[in-house]
C-alpha cells in the first residue's frame, strides 16, 4: 500500500513516515518546506533504508496534487500541512484561513479527479473549545477556538464532515493531537522550529543547551496543583504509531470517525521542567511570568476510544519524551541545518 503524505517532510510528518516504511508501506511525500526541509526526508531513508517518492510542491496547488496523484495512485492521503502557530495566526488571519483551508480542499478535488478515497486528518484538540471540561472525549460538541489556527481545524474538520455525505466512497480519519513532544529515538530526525519557539518543549530544550537564557513560565496561579497549566504531551513515535493505526483502520472504512491521539495524562509545566533536568541531568533556567493569552488551564485527553477501537495507545513515559527531545537538540544543536 501507498500513502501519501502532504507535508511530510515536517516534524511529525517524517515520524510517521519512519513508521509507515518500517512496516512494509510505499511513502509519498509533498512538501512545500516553507517550514521544513529535504535533509529531513533523507534522513528518514537513512534511518528506515527505504526510498521516499518526493515532490517538492506546495498542497494548496490542485493541479499539482492531482499530477502526483495520478502518478503515484496512493491509497490513503494524510494531511499533515498547514500553518500552526497561533500567536502567528492571530496577526495574520487571512492567510492561515487561506493556506489552511485551501489545502483541504485542493487534496480533497485531487482525489476526487484521481479517485483516491482514504483521508488521515491532522486535527487537534483545539477544537474542544474551552467550553468543554477535560478529559476530552470525541463526542463532545466542538468549541468556541480562542484563535483563527484553531478555527481552521475546526472548519476543516467540517468541510471534511460535508465530504463524505456528499462522496459516499470516500473515509475520513479526523485524528485530534494533543502537545506532541519528543524526538525518535536515535536522534536523527525532530522538531525543528525557525525563529523562536512558540511551543514549551523546544524552548525548554533550546534554554537547556544555551541558545535562550531563561524560560518563562506562563502563569503560576492557575488551579492546577502546582499553579502551572495541565496538558497531555504526547512522545512523538508514540503519535506516529497512532498514524499507522488509523492507516490500518481505514482501509475498509467509509464516513467518518473521529480519535483523540493523547496519553490521558496531564502534566504541569513544572513537571516537564522538572523531569526535563532530572532525565537529563541538565538545568533549565526558568522564571515565572503572567498567564499567556488563550491558555486553557488544563486540556488532557479521554484515550479510550483509540484504544478500544484502533488498538492504540501511548506507551512512552514523560522521562522518554525528555530524554529523547534533548538527544534530538544536543546532536542538532541548529536542527537540520549544519
Ligand atoms: C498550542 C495550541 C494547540 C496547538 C499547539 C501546537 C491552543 C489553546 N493550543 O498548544 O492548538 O496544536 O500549540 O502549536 O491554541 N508554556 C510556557 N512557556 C513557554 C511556552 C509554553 O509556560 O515559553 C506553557 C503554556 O502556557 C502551556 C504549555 O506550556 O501551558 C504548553 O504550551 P505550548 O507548547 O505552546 O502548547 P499549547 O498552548 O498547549
């Protein structure tokens, strides 16, 4: 089988591609790289020994996406690509909702053209809003976004909802991620972000090796146990094993279903500090600063339906997921560029 995988040269695309070819699949992968790069599609066929079809092109393009697809007759699209960070989004609104929604519905019109029937979603648990309590579970009503990237989730998840009522033949696998974090384990392949991290994992690991003096803490009064705020980080292998999962589930499915890809277990932001310095034996410079706008104080995940249902469920601990982000940063200290 062949899957295809728009925007796979990014962070959690090429650790589900590292999964995908260890267990016997063809890969595909377009990419833009506006936020990666081609180093990062070889080393996934350093570490696997397989080749990659890759093409650089940007998802949006239908008519590129209908020539790749003609091409390579995939059987299953997973759509990694997007724009995805939210402070970003709230400054540039229209081009996320462009860029965004504008991949879904030209990878949506390619398969249609070519006839490839099988859609893998990256969502995120945004979409539960902070009207809902966590743990979340899949039934749920969505939420009200506190951003225009969570918006476009949520929307695409809905333009993929009207899909599959009006393609009877087509399945859709909408999988809501909660905080991924973590690298494979040999150190190869990561998170790579330009510019200064949005996200708590690699600004904590670029504090541990130097190239950011301090982190701040956003928020230490919220009414969590220790005052800090609760998510559910996710090792990122752990995450890419959810891919190939939902890969096997769709096969024979049609309409659509929706899993929550998180541990279940909520952690602090002082607990990833914590364990980040222990595991590591490093320290991570911190200070307390005021509450980041749009934070929830907790948002952790109902695993059971993926568990139940795909048969997954995460096994890494929060001490691998630290031991593994630091290994990544410590041998790339400049991520893929040398
Ligand atoms: C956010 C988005 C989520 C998106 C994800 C990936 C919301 C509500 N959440 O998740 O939809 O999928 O980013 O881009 O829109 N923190 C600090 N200091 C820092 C950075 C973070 O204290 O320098 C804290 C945050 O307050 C939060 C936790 O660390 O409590 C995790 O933050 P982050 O990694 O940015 O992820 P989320 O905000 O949970």
């Amino acid at each position: 089988m062949k899957i295809f995988l728009a925007g796979g040269a990014g962070y959690i695309g090429t650790h589900t591609a590292v999964e995908l070819l260890n267990n016997g699949y063809e890969v595909v992968i377009v990419d833009d790289y506006a936020n990666s790069c081609p180093e990062a599609v070889a080393r996934v066929e350093e570490l696997t020994g397989k080749k990659v079809a890759l093409y650089e092109a940007d998802v949006q393009d239908e008519q590129a996406m209908e020539r790749i697809m003609r091409a390579e007759k995939p059987d299953t699209v997973i759509h990694f690509a997007g724009l995805k960070a939210v402070g970003e989004s709230v400054q540039q609104p229209l081009r996320y909702y462009r860029n965004n929604i504008n991949t879904t519905l030209s990878l949506l019109e390619a398969m249609e053209a070519v006839g490839v029937d099988k859609f893998i979603f990256s969502s995120s648990a945004t979409v539960y809003g902070a009207q809902n309590p966590s743990p979340y579970k899949e039934d749920m009503p969505k939420g009200l976004c506190t951003n225009p990237y969570g918006w476009t989730k949520s929307m695409m998840e809905q333009i993929l909802a009207d899909a599959v009522v009006a393609y009877p033949r087509l399945g859709v696998v909408l999988l809501r991620y909660f905080n991924p974090i973590g690298a494979h384990e040999s150190g190869r392949i990561g998170e790579d972000p330009q510019g200064i991290p949005n996200n708590l994992m690699p600004y904590v690991s670029q504090v541990a090796i130097g190239q950011r003096q301090e982190l701040t803490i956003f928020g230490n009064d919220y009414d969590t146990p220790d005052g800090t705020c609760l998510r559910d980080y996710i090792h990122v292998v752990d995450l890419a094993e959810g891919h190939l999962k939902a890969v096997e589930f769709s096969e024979n499915h049609q309409g659509i279903d929706v899993f929550n890809l998180g541990t279940g277990k909520p952690y602090s932001v002082l607990d990833i500090v914590n364990t980040f310095q222990e595991v590591n034996q490093v320290p991570v410079k911190y200070t307390i600063g005021p509450r980041r706008a749009g934070d929830l104080p907790i948002c952790y995940a109902d695993a059971s339906k993926a568990k139940a249902v795909l048969g997954w469920e995460a096994k890494k601990t929060l001490a691998d997921m630290c031991r593994d982000s630091w290994n990544w940063q410590k041998h790339n200290p400049k991520g893929y560029r040398k």
